[in-house]
C-alpha cells in the first residue's frame, strides 16, 4: 500500500508525463500583406497583434487618413463578390491563416439618397 507521500510522488509524475497533452493559450502569430487596384504588395508582412483592428491597420499605412469626402474599404479581393470589412472588426477573429492578403479601396463618402430611393 502507498503512503501519502509516495501518492503524492505518483500524482505528480502522472501529471508530468501528460504535460505535453495539455492545450496552450500561446497567441498565434498573423501577418498581413496589403494591396490595392495600382500597386500589388503595397505593404507587405506587417505583424498583426491580438487585438488589432482594420482601423489600426489603416491609420498605420495611411496615417493622414483617405482624402476628404472619401474612405477606405477593406476588402477580401477585387473581384465583384469579394467581402468587405468594417473597420471595427479584430483581425485575429476573422482568419485562421497565419498570412492574408488584402485589398484596400477607396469609395465616396457621399450617398446621393435620390439616387437609392424615390
């Protein structure tokens, strides 16, 4: 029969040899290549942190911000059917690659509501 020790001592090396089976909370590590309609790879390979939105991308490529009357789109291609993102939405929530590419487009702020609506 075993003493509390030497139980002990058997917890302990049971716990030990599972060790490597036990999930870590190690953050992945994303990067990020940035393209737009005239120049592929505009920026290309910037580290994304954790809780890094769209908005922290773009204010690091375009520090003054789009012109005036215009803003910038976030999106997953150029094609027709590509998805857009807001600017809010945490990059590390979106993908489970350890690199994406993106496009980033510029549009018109203006929305002339004659035009969508009667």
């Amino acid at each position: 029969m075993l003493n509390e020790a030497d139980s002990s001592s058997t917890f302990s090396n049971s716990l030990a040899s599972y060790s490597n089976l036990i999930p870590t909370t190690k953050p992945i590590s994303y990067s990020i290549t940035v393209y737009t309609k005239k120049k592929s790879s505009f920026k290309s390979n910037i580290h994304i942190t954790q809780d890094m939105t769209f908005q922290n991308l773009l204010d690091y490529i375009f520090p003054k911000g789009p012109s005036t009357g215009k803003r910038f789109i976030i999106k997953s291609s150029l094609d027709h059917d590509s998805k857009n993102f807001l600017s809010e939405q945490v990059i590390s929530k979106l993908f489970i690659d350890r690199h994406v590419d993106i496009w980033i487009d510029i549009e018109d702020v203006d929305i002339k509501f004659d035009d969508l609506f009667d």
